[in-house]
C-alpha cells in the first residue's frame, strides 16, 4: 500500500507535483518526465534563446518550489515531487530546439531525450550519485535532475544525426 501524498497549498501542489503528474502511486518521476513532455511540446516552438530562458527561470525557482514542498512534506526529495524531474527533462530535451518540426527524426528525437534522461535519472552515474547523496535543500534536489539533463542532452546531441530524417514508403510514398 502506497502512502498518500500529503497536500500542500495549492500554487506549490500544482507545480512541485508536476501537475498532479507526482501523484502516481507507480514511477511518479516517470509519469513527471513523461508530463514535462507534454509541456515540451507547447514551448519547444519558442527561438532557442527564450527556451532556454524558460528552462532556466524553472530551474531557479525549482530551487524554491521543491525546497518548500521538502519542508512542508518533511521528506528531503519527497517521490511525488516531480519538478526537478520536469526542469531535467526540458534540458535534456533542447538539442532538438533548434530543429524540432515533429517528423520522424524529432519524434524519434523527443523518445531518445525522454529515455536517455530517465536512464540517467534513474541510474545516477557519476556525479549525479554524488550530488544526490551531498547536496541538500531545495538545491539538492535540483542540482541532480538538471546534471542527468545535461547528460541527456549532450548524448541526445551526438545521436541525432544518426536518427532516420524521412520514414521510408511512409503511406505507400518514398523510396
């Protein structure tokens, strides 16, 4: 049996919960990565400077949105708070800015970015492990999730050339 959430006031239930993504009772950090994509999509058409403005405005106030709901929840890194999640995945996921048009190669794009931050996420390689273990506070719980994006996306980065750019006798067309 999965313990409940507890409830927070409701500005800082709505964004450290990852729009109630941090609820789950299965891989709350999944379902919040999996949301944040669904939030890649509205912005993602934003000129790459805004976007990473965006991202990096989320990860600042992250520190204070997921430091608070810690506080109030009593747990450091409580599962259900999933904003860090949401910030991490939005970096991992900014190579493809720059090129998004939803073809096969940047849907193909937003899958890898998805997985690839959830490896890194879920595995902890160094550092992430460290700054997991180390690093406390709202920050700590930040710091994590925006290394494992970075990683994402630096690995994102080199495999996307490798990605197919048409679908091949997509519908009958093509070669």
């Amino acid at each position: 049996m999965t313990t409940p959430v507890p409830r927070l006031p409701r500005a800082l239930d709505l964004l450290a919960l990852g729009f109630g993504s941090g609820r789950s009772p299965k891989a709350p950090g999944t379902v919040g990565s999996a949301m944040a994509v669904l939030w890649f999509a509205v912005f993602a058409s934003f000129p790459l400077g805004l976007y990473v403005g965006v991202v990096a405005f989320a990860a600042l106030v992250g520190i204070a949105i997921c430091g608070e709901a810690a506080r109030l929840m009593g747990v450091h890194d409580h599962g259900a708070i999933v904003w860090d999640e949401f910030v991490g995945q939005w970096i991992a996921l900014t190579p493809l800015v720059p090129m998004l048009d939803w073809d096969l190669r940047s849907t193909l794009g937003v899958l890898a970015g998805f997985l690839l931050f959830r490896l890194f996420d879920i595995w902890k390689p160094w550092p992430i492990r460290w700054l997991d273990r180390r690093v406390h506070g709202g920050f700590g719980i930040m710091i994590d999730d925006v290394v494992a994006g970075l990683m994402a996306a630096g690995v994102l980065a080199l495999l996307l050339p490798y990605l197919p750019a048409a679908e091949p006798r997509w519908y009958g067309v093509g070669a």
